[in-house]
C-alpha cells in the first residue's frame, strides 16, 4: 500500500475571517508610531485598507524617500547615500555653523537635517 501524505495550506482573510482563493492573498504591512504590523487580505479588503488611508496620506507628511519594503522593522535606516563632496560640503557648513562634526565617520542625523533645512 502507497501512503501519500498531503499537506494543504489554506489562507484566511485577517480582517474578516473569510477564505482567501489560492493565490490571491495580499500581504499588507504597516508601521504606526514605531510599531509595525502585517495583515493578509483578499485583493476586496486590501483595496478597501488602501482607500481608507487616502485621506489619511493625503494630509501626511512623508518623511523619507523609501518604500516601506526597503526598510526592515527595528533596524536603523543605515547609511547615507550622499556623495563624499556632499558630505564633505555638510561638514564645511556644520563647522562654519556652530555643529561639532569629526572629519571621519557618520554625521548626527540633526546636522544633516540642520543643512537640509539651510539649503
């Protein structure tokens, strides 16, 4: 006797509790206030979360550049992608300003923003 043994995974929608067709899962994630969170819907209820936020994202400011997916949760945004003649003209102008800065190694996030707001 041949004994086959299989394995069925089924996805459920995480907002109402409905069966999510093979595939058609979304995943949607999401950070509020340091916190992030990730939720599977069908394609109905991530249209829906997604026209919820409009308005919400319309009046919002958006403070960096980068998609959500680039970034990892509880992990720094790393380093600049700022040329050597850009940092070097950050630290000319922090110096000339008051800001201590080395002449190596990372620049205080408030001086960068400092400069980025002078100019």
């Amino acid at each position: 006797m041949v004994r086959k043994v299989v394995t069925l995974t089924e996805f459920f929608d995480d907002f109402d509790g409905e069966k999510i067709d093979d595939g058609l899962s979304e995943t949607i994630e999401f950070t509020v206030q340091g916190t992030s969170y990730r939720m599977d819907l069908r394609p109905k209820n991530a249209e829906r979360f997604r026209k919820d936020l409009e308005k919400w994202i319309a009046a919002a400011v958006k403070v960096d550049g980068r998609s959500s997916r680039s970034k990892r949760p509880g992990v720094g945004a790393g380093g600049s992608r700022r040329t050597k003649e850009g940092l070097a003209a950050i630290r000319n102008w922090a110096a000339h300003n008051g800001y201590q800065v080395s002449a190596r190694g990372r620049i205080a996030r408030e001086v960068v923003e400092a400069y980025d707001a002078a100019h």
